[in-house]
C-alpha cells in the first residue's frame, strides 16, 4: 500500500512539472506561432486598418500614411516600437476606471503578433486573401457631410513665434431651415491650431441683414466686442429690437485630437437656419516660426430624425461654474496638485466628458460623489498629454442624481524635468487673464461635460453610433 501511495505522489509530481514547466510552455507557443506563420495579409492589416488606418491617411492627424503593406514595412520598426509601449494607438484615459465609445489600444496579443512579425522578416502572405485597406471620404473622420463653410478669406499667421488669437466668421446660406446632428472643423493647420470655440448665428428671414459682407477676421479679441460684432455685421440692419440674431452657443469646437460627439438619434441635435452663420468667438493659433496661411473650414452633418432630447454642455474650473482650490498658481520647480467640485441642482444623464489642461498637465482625475457615499467613476487619466484631447462619450449615458458632487483633481509638473515645461528655468505658470489663460504656455484645468436633463430609463441608451 505504501508503495502504491508513493508511486502514484511520484506519479502526480512528474504530470504537474510536464504540464506547468514554463519552457516547454514558451517552446509550444513560439512552435504553435511558427507553424502559423505571422503574416501581413493575414494577421497584421486587420490590426492596422483598424486601428492606425483611420488617423494615418492623407488630411487626417497622422504623418505618414498606413494604407498597404508598402506603407508597413517602411515603418516597421516604429509601428513595433510605438505598439510596443503603448504610445499608439493613443488614448489617455485609463481603460481599467471608466469604458468609453470608441475606446482604441491593442491587446497584448496583438501587440505581440506586430512584434513578431517584424523580428521574423514582415513576411507578405497571400495577396489575393489580403484585406483591402477601409474607403474613407478625403475632408472629413465622419463621411461626407451635408454642408461644407469654406471661409471666406484665407487667415495670415505671421511666423514671428508668438501666440495669435482670433474672431472668425463662417456665413451660409441654405434652402430652407433644417436640423443638425453636429458639426466638425476641420483645420488646415493641424500642428498650429490649439483651440477652437464657436457659435451658432441664426437670422430671422423676416428680419433686415447684411451678415455676409463685413469683416469675416477680426484679429483683436481685446477690443469691445459690440465693436468688433458691427464691424462683422453680426447685427439686424432694420434697427429693430433685438439687434442680435440668436445665438446657439458652443456648437464649434475643437483641441488636438479633438472629434465631436457623434449621437445617436434620439439624442442631440440643433435647429439650422436657413440665413446664419458660425462664428468662431475664439480660435487660438501656436506660436509659429514662420509665415503661415490657414484655410480651415467646417462640415455640417443634417439630421435625418426631429429632435427629442437636447443636450446642454457645462464646464468647471478655469472660466466655468465652480471655484478651484488652492488657487490656481504653479510656482516654479513644484508639482502641484489643484480641486475643484460642484453640487448638482437635479438629476442628470452624463454623457461626454473633456478634461483641458496644457503642457504642464501630468496627471487629471474626475468621479462622482452621491449623497449616501457611493462613488462613480467618471475618468482617470495617468499620464496627460497635450497632443490628445478627447471628447469621451460613455458607452451609456451615467445617471448623476441630484445632490451628487462632481470632484475633480487636476496635478501639474511645473519642473525642469518635465520635458514639456515650456520654460527653462522654470518660471511661475498661472492661468492668466481672460485671452491671456489660453495661450500654450499658460495653463489651464477644466472638465468640460455634456449632459441631458435625467429621464427614466437613460442608462439603457447605446450612445454607440450605428
């Protein structure tokens, strides 16, 4: 009997060390790896189409294009280097605290497949199996619009590497009053333009106007703005009241790596006029080293459906509803971390967030507070980067009842080993005043939101466009 026990302990010891000795493991996965042979056409292009394609094609953000395997393999080594780290595809928010629509990054078998493929020679595969790289409409990430507003001049950007900011006009005329579902802009200067905030201008037909002639750039944004509205011919001309046509306040809009919330139909939307215009309010270019010329334009998207749930956009900290904590000064050589929070008035459905800082932003976190203590995590981003963004559209709106406070803490590394600090030394950074706060080397802490007035049943929305 103790011979057999210890046969069969003997017996278990020499299965468990086959089944879990990890060389054999790794051998078996590099042989099953092998054996499939790691290919473009079969295991590579599906990856990239997906997820670089999209950004890396003529007018899109990208610099270089990803449309084939020659466009591959001529950057090979930086696909597998940039996936490698996680660099690209990019998206700050941390997926592990909060999912959103369109979430982009790769598994790590993807990831490994990339790798592999570039250490064993960026083998081709079967062309006559290979997918096709995806169709897109050149001018635009969502398709053809409904409406394209060229400007009407071209804008001058003197190369003399100081900030420039900027009153702009977009007029349009159209057969009759229709709804839209959004609006895109569309910049010409991708690397130079670091803000754009716009609204709609709507013209009564019944009223007296002259909204297409007049200034359609107005380079002074310290002036009197009635001035600089007249002188735009922004106002009726019947000197009836009121003077001004209706505004639809912030329906432009735009940051680096920026794509507006795209809704589904029974959320959103604006009425259009037949007679109006969009008129940037404010629209922020870099400093540049030389002479530039911009021809941005914007692309409207019609509604195809009525309007049954309109959305209102809010924003806290720097220029919105609530007060940040210390105040928000950033003395040199310190990493400073700041507050802000807000008590909601009634019941919302959340649904799109857009954390703003600047160069100095390292680290901005954002959740939900209800009375009772739970907590809601709204978006957790570790690592900022000024290059990327986004307009993050939950998966299904995020009920927010009322009496909930909405915190939000925002860090900066306002050091010389911040490889971004636009200063060295580094000198004491503030949020400036009025204008003065957007320029790139001040700063900046907002979380901006979208949201609906709460309706039974909001959380089962798919706010995924279809």
């Amino acid at each position: 009997m103790q011979t057999s026990c210890r046969f069969f302990f003997l017996s278990l010891i020499t299965v468990f060390f086959i089944c879990c000795d990890p060389a054999k493991k790794e051998n078996e996965t590099e042989k099953k790896i092998n054996q499939n042979e790691i290919t473009w056409s079969k295991h590579i292009a599906p990856i990239i189409f997906k997820n670089c394609t999209p950004c890396h094609r003529p007018g899109e953000s990208g610099p270089f294009n990803l449309l084939s395997y020659v466009d591959a393999v001529k950057k090979a080594k930086l696909i597998k280097f940039v996936t490698g780290t996680r660099y690209m595809p990019p998206w700050p928010a941390d997926a592990d605290y909060s999912h959103f629509v369109g979430e982009r990054g790769l598994t790590k078998d993807e990831i490994e497949l990339i790798k592999l493929w570039v250490d064993n020679g960026l083998l081709h595969g079967d062309s006559l199996t290979e997918l096709k790289a995806p169709e897109f409409y050149t001018g635009s990430y969502f398709g053809k619009p409904d409406l394209v507003i060229k400007p009407q001049q071209a804008v001058s950007v003197k190369g003399n590497g100081t900030d420039v900011f900027l009153i702009e006009k977009y007029p349009y005329e159209i057969e009759k009053d229709t709804l839209i579902d959004f609006v895109e802009f569309v910049p010409d200067q991708r690397k130079l333009i670091h803000h754009v905030n716009g609204h709609l201008i709507s013209y009564d037909a019944a009223r007296a106007f002259n909204y297409t002639s007049g200034e359609s750039v107005h380079g002074d944004t310290k002036a009197q703005l009635m001035d600089v509205y007249k002188a735009m011919h922004i106002p009726y001309t019947d000197k009836l009241q009121p003077q001004f046509p209706t505004l639809t306040p912030n329906t432009v809009y735009y940051l680096p790596g920026y794509l507006p919330p795209a809704y589904p139909k029974e959320v959103g939307g604006y009425k259009l006029k037949k007679h109006g215009a969009f008129l940037l309010n404010n629209i922020h270019y870099g400093p540049s080293n030389k002479d530039t010329v911009d021809n941005s334009y914007i692309n409207v998207f019609y509604r195809k459906t009525k309007i049954e749930r309109s959305v209102t956009e809010t924003q806290m900290g720097t220029f919105g509803i609530s007060k940040i904590e210390p105040e928000f000064i950033i003395p040199p050589n310190e990493v400073k971390t700041f507050h802000t929070q807000t008590v909601l008035s009634r019941s919302i459905s959340l649904l799109s967030v857009n954390p703003h800082m600047h160069l100095i932003g390292k680290t901005f976190w954002a959740f939900a507070l209800k009375q009772n203590g739970d907590t809601i995590p709204l978006i957790k981003i570790n690592k900022w980067d000024f290059r990327w963004q986004y307009y993050y559209t939950y998966k299904h709106p995020v009920k927010l009842e009322s009496g909930t406070t909405i915190h939000v803490y925002g860090t900066y590394d306002n050091t010389s080993k911040n490889p971004n600090n636009p200063f060295h030394p580094a000198k004491t950074i503030t949020q400036g005043n009025g204008v003065e706060s957007m320029k790139t080397s001040e700063e900046m802490f907002q979380f901006i939101f979208t949201y609906m007035n709460y309706k039974e049943g909001d959380e089962k929305i798919d706010l995924e466009r279809k």
